[in-house]
C-alpha cells in the first residue's frame, strides 16, 4: 500500500514537472484585416495598400507627430523631443489576403503604426506582449470621413479631415 502511494505520487509530481518544461513562445505575429470606409454609409471594402511598421517603445513617452512623419516612419519622444526614423520592425502587406497586414513583435512593449497613403490616414498604438499567444488575428476599420479618435486602443489620425459643410 505505501509503496503504491509513492508510485502515485512520483507519477503525479512527473505529470506537473512535465508542464515546466514547454517551449515558451515570446513574440506575436500580428495580423490586421484592414477595412476602408469613405463616406458615411458607404461599404467598407478592404484596404489595397497600408504600411505598418513598429519601434521598441510606450506610447506613454512616444508618438507620431504628423502625417509627414508617418510617411518618413518619423517618432517622436513627447518629453525630451528626440525623434527616431529607423523603426525596429516592419511588416509586411498583401492584399489578396484576408489578414493583409502582418507584424512579428517581439518586445515587451511596442509602438504600431499604421500609415494608410490613399486615405491620408495613420494610427498607432500601443501593444503589450502577452505570454505564449504566437498569433493574434484583429480587424482595424479606417474612415476617411472622421475627424481624429480613438478607435479600439489605435490613435487614428485623420490631418486632413474637413468637416461636412452645413446648409
């Protein structure tokens, strides 16, 4: 009988050793299907071309200043005003996919950013790595007909946004 007990408990201690020991997987391959609006009630139809690119940094101390620095992949510290122009990661844009926006992150903490050149139209945001999650798969909707939000965590700048002229 106690020798049966320390079968079982060697067994058991074994089994939960065995979870100690897997792979741990520390990036994200983050994936956007992205979706352009251009009127009101007009239908979002995927987007054709849009450029993401990402830095190392919080987006608490960092951000993109204007469009002509989202074009020129231009951040800048909101502190000190240093500016960075090489970002760490770029992603890659196909537009026959589903998802046509990819981006493997592997920092802790990242700054996207997202440049729509048809549209006239960047957002970024910030993004926290989570643990052991290798792919994560969103949707972004971008519409020109918007002035500047906040949309779902991005910081969607709209520069050239003219309000509809009332009558």
């Amino acid at each position: 009988m106690k020798r049966a007990l320390i079968l079982i408990i060697c067994a058991l201690a074994a089994s939960l050793m065995w979870g100690c020991f897997k792979d741990v997987v520390d990036y994200t391959n983050y994936h956007t299907a992205i979706y352009e609006q251009t009127t009101t009630n007009g239908s979002f139809k995927p987007a054709t071309d849009v450029e993401t690119y990402a830095y190392w940094v919080d987006t608490t101390e960092w951000s993109v200043m204007s469009w002509e620095d989202a074009v020129a992949h231009r951040i800048t510290n909101k502190l000190t005003g240093e500016t960075r122009e090489n970002p760490d990661a770029y992603g890659t844009f196909n537009a026959s996919e589903e998802y046509q926006s990819n981006i493997r992150l592997d920092r802790h903490i990242s700054m996207i950013v997202m440049v729509c050149p048809q549209m006239q139209i960047y957002a970024y945001r910030k993004y926290e790595l989570p643990e052991n999650l290798a792919d994560v798969y969103t949707k972004f909707y971008i519409t020109s007909w918007r002035a500047s939000h906040n949309s779902a965590g991005w910081r969607v700048v709209n520069q050239f946004y003219t309000p509809p002229v009332q009558e």
